[in-house]
C-alpha cells in the first residue's frame, strides 16, 4: 500500500539545490564574449532632457558602446499595459529608455554597454545629461487637482475611472438609500502607503543574440507573457525569442512585469550581436522597480443599530506613480470585488480614479487590491463595534455569510462557491486564548500599565486563481487565466511533468510531484518537474495571484488522467481484454475480475517500442491538458493578534498571532505553512515596518535597506498556525490559494490590535506602518485633546 | 555595486602603515572592518586613490591588562568585545554594546576602532567609551599622542584623527563594583539606534555613589548626561529618586529628525530610556 502523496509535509525537493549554493540565478549565467550594461538613470523626478553628451563615456575604456533614448527611438516601442480598464484610459508613452523626458526619479536615460560591468559604471559618471527641472506632483490629493502635471502632454493627470455600483448591475440596492437611511454611519479615510516588493534576487537579465532565436534569461515570473510581450513591444515574430526564467529568488509580484531593463538588454544584445547582461543594484531595485500599494481610501459605511450593515461606499485614489506596467491599472480593480469581503451586505458602491504621479510606476505586489480592501473593511468593522460598544467578533458574526449559505452571490457579483467562516473563527478564538487575553486586557487599563494590550482580529476571504478567462476578459484585462500542463511518460517509466507556471521559490517542483505521484502510482521520486523555459514548457500563463495549484495543477492532473486513458488502450492491447475491463489502481492496470495486471512502467515501454501496439495509436502516452476554471477559488480565514504597546516608548510587539486559514484541501502542509508564514511577515511589514517615502523633489529618502526597514525572524513572533479545510468545488481537488493570504489578513490584525490597546487613551486612527514615533505622537495628541472618551 | 577604482596596501606593521600613509598623499582611506567603509565606496560616496588595509597588523588587535586599566586594540572586533572575559569583568558596558550592533556577520568584521573613528551618531559603540573616560592613542608621522574621549568626538562623523594618523589603540578604566547596562532602542531587531543610552552605576548602601551615562544618537557626537549624573549622585536607590533625574536627559543635546523620529520624540526617548538603562545598571 503506497502512502498517499497528497497531504502529505514533504521536504521541498528543489530546496537541495537552492540553499547549497548550487542554484542558477540569471547573474551567474556567463556566455564567451558577453558585454555588459549599467544604466544612467535620471536623479530628477521630472525634467525635460535638453541634451546628452555620451562622448566621454564612449571613448571611456571597455566601452562598446552608449545607447540613449534618441538612439533607440525607432526600434524600442512603448512598454505593454495589458489591462486598460476603461476604453477611455489615457496612459503615457512608456519608452524603455526616455526619449524627450523623465518623469520619476530612477528613470533609465542612457545605457552604458561595455566588456566588463565595472567598465560599464564607470562610464555612467561620464554621461553628461542636461535637464530642465519641471515641477513635481506627488501626493495623490494633489494629483487630482490637475494644477501640476505628471505629464503635460497628456492634459490631465486622471487615467482612468472605474466605477461598480450593485444598484446599476443589479447585484444590491442602490447605495444612496443605504446611506441616507443609516442608523449608523461610520466615514474614515485610510492610507495604503507605497511599498516595495524587496525580492531577494535584485531583476537581471542575459540576452543572446547570436543564435536563431534570441534567447532571454531574466529573472522573471512570466516567462510566456514576457516573451509574448518582447515581441510585441519591439517587433521581433515571437517565434523568435525564447524566455527562460532559471532560478528565480522570490517576486512576490514584483517580477510580474515587462521591464525598461529587459527590453534595453534586448536592444543592446541586437545592436551589439553579442550576448548582453544587465544586473541591477540594490539601490536600482529599490528605486526602479515598480512599487505597490499607494491608495488613499474614502470609505463609508452605514448600518442598523444593532450592527447590521446596509452599505457600503467606496472611493479609491490609486496611485499609478509616472506609467502604467503591466498590470498597474487592474490593480485597484481587483480590490474592488473584495471590499464587502466575507460578509452579506445589501449596497455597495466602489469608485476608483487612476491617477499619475511623478514616482516610480506601481503595479503588482502580494494580495494586489485584495489586501487593500481587505485592510479597510476589518478596520471599518472594528470601528463599528467601537461605535456601538460590541465585541468586535460579534459584529462580524452579525453580518458574515453562514456555511449553509453556499454558494453564495455578493453585492460585487461574484459566486462564492464554499466557505465555513464560523468554523474558521471558532478555532482560532480556541488557540488564541481569546477571552483570557480580553481579561489581562481589562487588569493592564485598570492598572494603568505602561504596556497595554490589544486584540487585533481580521476575517477574510480572496479571489484566486486570475482565471476565468472569460471574467477576466469581461473585466478587460487582454490576457486569458487558463494553464497548461504536458505529463510525458518516458520508456523507463520515469515521468516528466511540464508546466506553464513558473516557481519562484513557491515550491511547485514537490508539489506537482506530489499531484502525480498519486495520480499515476509512480514513485516522488520518479516524477520530475520541467518549467520556466518556452522552449520546454511551450504555453503557460506563469505564476501569479495565488493561480498556481487551482488552475496549473489542476492542468497537471487532467494531463495525468489523459496518459491513465491512453494507457489503459495499450494495456487492454497487451492483456488480450477490453478497454471497459481495464482497471487501474496505484500503478497497475488489471483486468477486472482476474489476477492479471501490468505496471505503468511496462506499458510506457510498450509504448516506446511500438512493436505491438493497437492498431492507429501513437506510439507514445504523452498528454496535454489546459484548464481554465469556472471560477475563482475563496481561501478564507480568521487572523487574531495580540499586541503590546509600551506607552512610554510607543514601541510595539506581536506577543501572540494566531491564524486558521481555509484554503481546502492542502499537497504539503509545509509548503502551505511556509507560504503563510512569508505571507504574514510581508503583511506585518505593511502593518509595523515598511513604507517608500520621497523628499518634497521626488527622489526616493528609503533609497536603501537601512532606511526601507524590512523585518527579518527576530522581529517577528512564533505563529501559530492552523487550518480548516472546506473544499473548494470549483476544481477536481477541493484546492484554493494560499500564496497571498498571510499578507491579506495580517495588515488589519496588526493594526486593529494596536488601536484596540490605546484606543482607552484616546486614539482613534495611526497611519501605517505604525511606527514607535507615530504611536507616541498618537498618545501624545490623545492626551493634549483630552480624547479619552 | 561596484567602486571606483583604487590601489591598495596591506602592511604588517603601524610603522609600515604609517610609512605608507606618508607616501600616499591625501586621498587615501585606512580600511578596517570595511563593515562602513566598503559600503560607501559601493555606493560611489566615497572613492579614494588608495586603500591601506589593517587587516595584518596583529599588535592592533586583542584586549591586554594594563594595570588599572585596559588596553584595546583597534582592529578588537565587535564580537572579540562582546564575548572578551577581561572586558566582561571590567568595563561589561562596551561588552553590552558590542553585542546590540547589527548581527553576527557585521560583528565578526567590524571593528572597535573602525566603529569609533568612523563616530557615526547612531554608531553604538562611541557613547560607552565615552562614559567610560577612554583615552584614545594615536600614531602618527611625529609619533604617539594621546585623546581624552571628551575630544576625541568632534562631529559629525569626524573625530580628532588627523590625514596621516592611525588609531592604534584605546585604553579604557577599570570599573571595579560598578553595575552597567545599554538600552538601545530600534524599530527592527538589526539596526542602528534611534537613541541609546549607556549607563555605569556604582551604588553604595542603598545610595547611588556614582554614576556615567552615556548618549547615542543625541548630537552629532555622543554625549554625557550630565545633568541626570549630578542630579542622581548621592541620591536614594529608588525608581523614583531615577525616574526624576532622567527627566533632565535630554538637557544640553540637540538630536536630528529622520524617518524614526523627530527631534521631540528623540528628547522623549532619551528621559525614558536613561531611567530604564539606570534601573538596569543598579540592578533595581
Ligand atoms: C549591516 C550593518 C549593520 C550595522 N549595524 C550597526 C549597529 O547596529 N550599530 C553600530 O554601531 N554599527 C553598525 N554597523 C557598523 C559597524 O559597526 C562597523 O563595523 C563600524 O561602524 C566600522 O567599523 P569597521 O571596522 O568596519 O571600519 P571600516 O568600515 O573599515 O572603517 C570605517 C572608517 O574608519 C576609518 N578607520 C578604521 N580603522 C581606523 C584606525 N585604526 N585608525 C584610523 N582610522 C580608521 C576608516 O578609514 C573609515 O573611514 C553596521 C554595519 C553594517 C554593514
């Protein structure tokens, strides 16, 4: 009897490799002749470029040669926004090396290429760029005013408004009703600030011209979609170009992009011949890779006096900082389906304007809208229990949906197929210790302790999945959400898994083994796991929004039934039965009602050999499979933290954090714990830690890791962790997401537990992250406007 | 992240060093731990012609006994201090300091005199040696001179070294029956301070006897909290009799503003954590 792989905290196979040194990130890939690049970025955040004078650099030794934007006019295209959101969307031309001018700080304006990358620096000091300064906008209140423009050329600095109103697209009431007849209404404005993703492996490229295809290493997540997207950008046939995304360390949507300095490499490598690298610095990376977050939300919320809420009202300035990227415009879009969350409320009304600043471009990072709008309606439902004096458990209890509602259809339109909330939250109230916790609480205020304390509770659920291709193509977005998987079942009976999703420290090699093994019979060790390379893996969608097991596993299983089929014709061909009488059970295929049987193995080399198969079959068990979803997968879960804050100091530390996630039924274990544990950690970040703040020029003050302040484990406490598993029905295995999660729910806990430890004293509101000095400042003003309520 | 590019030296000797020193001209930068110095010329903030390493000079590390006092080398490395028996039974406060900066790695390379003649503000090592009376020893092209640690700190980032001189040692007291302690605040667990304080406390019979406090962070140099020592000598050993005197912490500094605070929450900080570091030091 073989143990079910499925289930089943395997140690991650490719870990081996990844932390003994014996990993390929594209910056170790060296090729004979390779020429090097560093970019001149521009330290203005928004100026007209009146000259360049690159003779300097270009007799500077090892230069090749210097590419600047009026060089490359001709060939280098408008970088791809694949998600116009309105038909009326006005969006800048985005040259991957400014032409004319620059409009944020960070900004490539000439391309050093050179034989060693040290050569290629020091040539960057020797371009002499002119520039006349413009005048910057920043702040997203400004940028609506339209007084300073981003762009000048484009009139305005409003890209684009998307309005959802359930009255209009009959999903709820009307949301003026709600609103004029609210018992209870609660306004508050919060802050997304700007964030950055901080991979660990900083972006880098290798491009090789010499061959028939370009071949572009990059260390990407979307090895098909940039590969799609070269072509298109800088018109070479895609059959032209082969992506390969080799080890890749971490993106959390950072690397979901189509880059400046990807296509620059590109153009370097075709002006040149010879292969191309680029590797960015730290300081680069923080400067000029695209950012997330960055909204101001006006939120409204009305409800009955006894807690039930009636509506809910929306409106988002997105910041879309100086371009839009790949995804930039979709990403508030994706919040939107969120905002009413887990619960049953009858109106909403979500508004969002896209506006252009003169910063870096921002575009996805981990939870991309969801975590937006998951972190104002937990504080809004914390608000409300503070409004009416009740326990901030039972109000979300008051309006969440119940499991015998399933499925269930939202007030933003979405069908949410499975969810037990209440189960969720029963065991996390249980590990936590809750009303223990409330009681020490009660003795800390009563005491007048210098360290309070404070529950933070957050409830969410998500979309994942990036699939259904028809919704997405409803909502506008020019790409599909299917994935597409090939099992090939070599002669020895060994299988090869290919997959378009693309791993970036995910874990997908162990998974899909896992998938497979079970699904076939065949050893873990037997299954291999091919991806990241379009010669190899030749359709995929890659890997993103937590889509990776729902929708790319799920084409690895129906790939993995089509070699069962096929298997069971040549079985029943060797065995002298029929096709109806084949039977296969872990491994064997049988002929029912007898002892006869044969192994995988032996019919992949039947197969093989074709000396003796049925008559028209190919002779190989080899299948393809694409799926595309019905509908998204809804992880959901109930997160509590408790937090201590040291009022003297304004200090504040995570004494306890207690999540159960949902997210159906679980490959590894200890690839789902790992994915919540970093989830958590970059949602705290949010919450304690991190925020890209600019100087009143635009230029980027948290420029490196001293300032940028990204936790590391000893500022992070021991999770507790734990699941329920409420199968998902909208795929064959019962999975959901599990890759945005940690980041969605922590923000909110966080942040609800440090308010809800001073909010006696008379504070209301901290913007994120909540740092020592604004907590103190916070008590501080409580105290000189005696807001002790 | 690449320097510019520069010619290097490694000597054996100070005497050797300082021969090179002579030689080079101005543009050169004595490398130490290289945990301050390399990062700057990464980042192109500084690129000298000439880079002298200390590395292979051994009289400049190690800790010695001598006699009321001891005597540090400068190339000592933070983790050589924070786990060094002669200094953990003397002067434990740099010991306790040593141990806040940054992590393992950084402490294996950084080094006590590198930390102390770069005297970044937020650097934690300056403020203990300056409540401790150190006196810094100097080499230089007309030999040895000697700094109280009340001058050696000048400013920001600058300290009375002199182009041509390497720190080669420091001596620093004994404190016998003293209780010691540095309260180093942060918003992550590998940081510089955003203020620290360094606190030596000798008690006598329920009463403080004497006491030196040290501040990080406070200046652009680090600073005594003179007014909390006077106040608090001869005092009664109590919360409240510490408590009252660390009010006037942040009497005579003149802290910046940055992302981790403003000036107002620094001074706040400072009263706060002198009673904390006090309390800790006298072992209330
Ligand atoms: C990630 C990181 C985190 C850090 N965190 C902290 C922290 O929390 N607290 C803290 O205090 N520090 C911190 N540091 C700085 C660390 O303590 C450094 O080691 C120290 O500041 C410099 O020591 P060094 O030996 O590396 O000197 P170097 O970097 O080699 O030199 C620093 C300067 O001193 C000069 N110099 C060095 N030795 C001599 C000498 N003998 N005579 C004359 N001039 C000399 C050099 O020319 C140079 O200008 C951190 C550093 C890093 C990289």
């Amino acid at each position: 009897m073989t143990i079910a792989e499925v289930g089943r905290a395997r140690l991650r196979k490719e870990d081996a490799h990844l932390i003994t040194g014996r990993s390929r990130y594209t910056d170790n890939m060296t090729l004979p002749g390779m020429l090097h690049l560093a970019m001149v970025r521009s330290p203005f955040a928004h100026a007209k470029i009146t000259s360049i004078d690159a003779s300097a650099a270009k007799s500077s030794p090892g230069v090749v040669a210097v590419l600047t934007g009026a060089d490359v006019a001709a060939q280098q295209g408008s970088l791809p926004n694949a998600w116009p959101i309105t038909p009326e969307q006005k969006a800048p031309a985005h040259p991957a090396i400014a032409v004319d001018a620059v409009a944020f700080a960070g900004e490539v304006v000439a391309c050093i290429i050179a034989r060693s990358a040290a050569a290629a620096r020091d040539a960057v000091e020797l371009v002499d760029v002119s520039y006349e300064e413009l005048p910057v906008v920043l702040d997203l209140e400004e940028a609506l005013k339209d007084e300073v423009l981003a762009h000048p050329d484009l009139g305005t600095n409003k890209s684009a408004t998307w309005i959802f109103d359930s009255g209009e697209a009959g999903t709820g009431k009307a949301i003026s009703e709600a609103l004029e007849g609210a018992e209870v209404l609660i306004e508050r404005t919060f802050y997304q600030q700007r964030l950055i993703p901080a991979f660990m492996e900083p972006r880098s490229t290798v491009v090789d011209p010499t061959g028939e295809q370009i071949t572009v290493w990059s260390a990407t997540q979307i090895p098909h979609i940039l590969r799609l997207m070269l072509a298109l950008t800088l018109g070479i046939p895609e059959s032209k170009v082969r992506v390969i995304a080799p080890d890749v360390g971490g993106g959390f949507g950072g690397k979901l992009q189509v880059t400046p300095e990807e296509a620059i490499t590109v153009l370097a490598a075709r002006h040149t011949g010879k292969p191309c690298k680029y590797t960015e610095t730290r300081s680069e990376s923080l400067m000029a890779a695209h950012h997330g977050r960055a909204q101001v939300q006006k939120v409204k919320l009305s409800a009955t006096k006894e807690g039930i809420v009636t509506g809910l009202d929306v409106h988002l300035l997105a910041d879309m900082g100086a371009y839009l990227g790949l995804v930039t415009s979709g990403v508030p879009i994706l919040g939107a389906f969120m905002y009413n969350s887990i619960y049953k409320f009858p109106a909403y009304r979500f508004e969002c304007t896209n506006l252009f600043t003169n910063k870096a471009w921002t575009d996805a990072y981990r939870g991309a809208g969801r975590p937006e709008a998951t972190f104002a309606i937990e504080r809004l439902m914390d608000e409300l229990a503070v409004e009416l004096g009740i326990d901030p458990l039972e109000v979300r209890k008051k309006n969440w949906i119940t499991h015998e509602e399933f499925p269930f259809t939202t007030v933003a339109g979405l069908e949410y197929d499975s969810g037990n909330y209440e189960a969720a939250t029963a065991k996390a109230v249980e590990l936590f210790g809750y009303d223990e916790l409330r009681a020490e609480q009660a003795l800390r205020r009563e005491a007048n302790d210098p360290v309070q304390l404070g529950i933070g509770i957050s409830t969410f659920t998500e979309m994942c999945g990036l699939a259904p291709s028809r919704v997405l193509g409803a909502l506008s977005y020019a790409a599909g959400g299917w994935e597409h998987a090939q099992v090939r079942v070599l002669p020895t009976g060994n299988i090869e898994v290919v997959t378009g999703s693309s791993a970036h420290g995910q874990g997908h090699e162990t998974a899909w083994s896992q998938l497979v093994a079970d699904r076939l019979g065949v050893p873990f060790e037997n299954v291999e796991v091919l991806h990241g390379d379009t010669q190899t893996s030749q359709r995929g969608l890659d890997t993103y929004g937590s889509r990776s097991l729902t929708v790319g596993g799920m084409a690895v299983l129906a790939a993995a039934d089509k070699v069962i089929e096929k298997a069971k014709v040549v079985a029943a061909h060797m065995m002298e039965a029929s096709e109806e009488d084949i039977e296969f059970t872990e491994g064997k295929f049988s002929v029912k009602g007898t002892d006869q049987s044969t192994a995988l193995g032996e019919i992949a080399f039947a197969a093989f050999s074709a000396h003796n198969l049925p008559d028209g079959f190919e002779p190989n068990l080899d299948s393809d499979a694409t799926f595309d979803p019905q509908n998204f997968s809804f992880p959901h879960g109930t997160h509590l933290a408790a937090m201590e804050v040291d009022t003297e100091t304004g200090q504040v530390t995570i004494r306890k954090y207690v999540c159960v996630d949902d997210v159906g039924v679980v490959v590894n274990p200890l690839i789902v714990e790992g994915q919540v544990h970093g989830g958590l950690a970059q949602g705290i970040a949010q919450a304690l830690y991190e925020e890209a703040v600019h100087d009143d020029a635009g230029t980027l003050v948290t420029g490196s890791f001293v300032d940028y302040l990204v936790p590391s484990a000893p500022d992070l406490p021991h999770f507790t962790t734990a699941r329920t598993e409420t199968p998902s029905t909208t795929n064959q295995l019962g999975a959901k997401g599990v890759g945005e999660a940690g980041t969605i729910a922590s923000t909110p806990a966080i942040v609800n537990g440090v308010l809800d430890a001073v909010r006696h004293l008379g504070v209301t509101d901290i913007k994120m992250p909540c740092t020592p000095s604004r907590v103190w400042a916070a008590l501080e003003e409580a105290k000189t406007t005696g807001g002790v309520q | 992240m690449i320097p510019s590019a520069f010619d290097y030296a490694a000597p054996a000797t100070v005497a050797e060093a300082l021969g090179v020193l002579a030689d080079a001209g101005d543009d050169v930068k004595l490398l130490a731990g290289g945990q301050s110095l390399i990062p700057v010329m990464k980042l192109r903030l500084a690129d000298p012609a000439m880079v002298v390493d200390l590395g292979r000079i051994g009289e400049l590390s190690g800790v010695r006994d001598d006699g009321d006092a001891l005597l540090i080398g400068a190339m000592t490395t933070h983790h050589q201090i924070a786990t060094d028996p002669l200094i953990a039974e003397h002067v434990p406060l740099l010991a306790k300091a040593a141990a806040t900066v940054a992590d393992p790695q950084v402490r294996h390379r950084g080094t006590f005199g590198g930390a102390l003649v770069h005297a970044d503000p937020a650097g934690d090592m300056p403020a203990p040696v300056l409540a401790a009376d150190a006196t810094f020893i100097l080499a230089g092209p007309n030999g040895e001179r000697r700094v109280a640690a009340a001058d050696f700190f000048q400013g920001y980032f600058t300290t009375a070294v002199d182009d041509g001189e390497i720190l080669t040692h420091v001596r620093v007291p004994k404190y016998a029956g003293w209780g010691a302690h540095y309260e180093k605040f942060t918003r992550v667990a590998q940081q510089w301070s955003i203020v620290a304080v360094a606190a030596m406390v000798r008690v006598d019979g329920g009463t403080i006897a004497e006491v030196r406090i040290g501040l990080t962070n406070m200046a652009s140099t680090p600073l005594r909290a003179t007014a909390v020592e006077q106040a608090l000598v001869g005092a009664p050993l109590t919360r409240e009799s510490i408590a009252t005197a660390s009010a006037h912490a942040a009497e005579g500094t003149d802290p910046a503003s940055d992302l981790n605070g403003d000036a107002a929450y620094r001074r706040h900080l400072a009263e706060v954590l002198t009673k904390r570091a006090v309390i800790a030091a006298a072992g209330l």
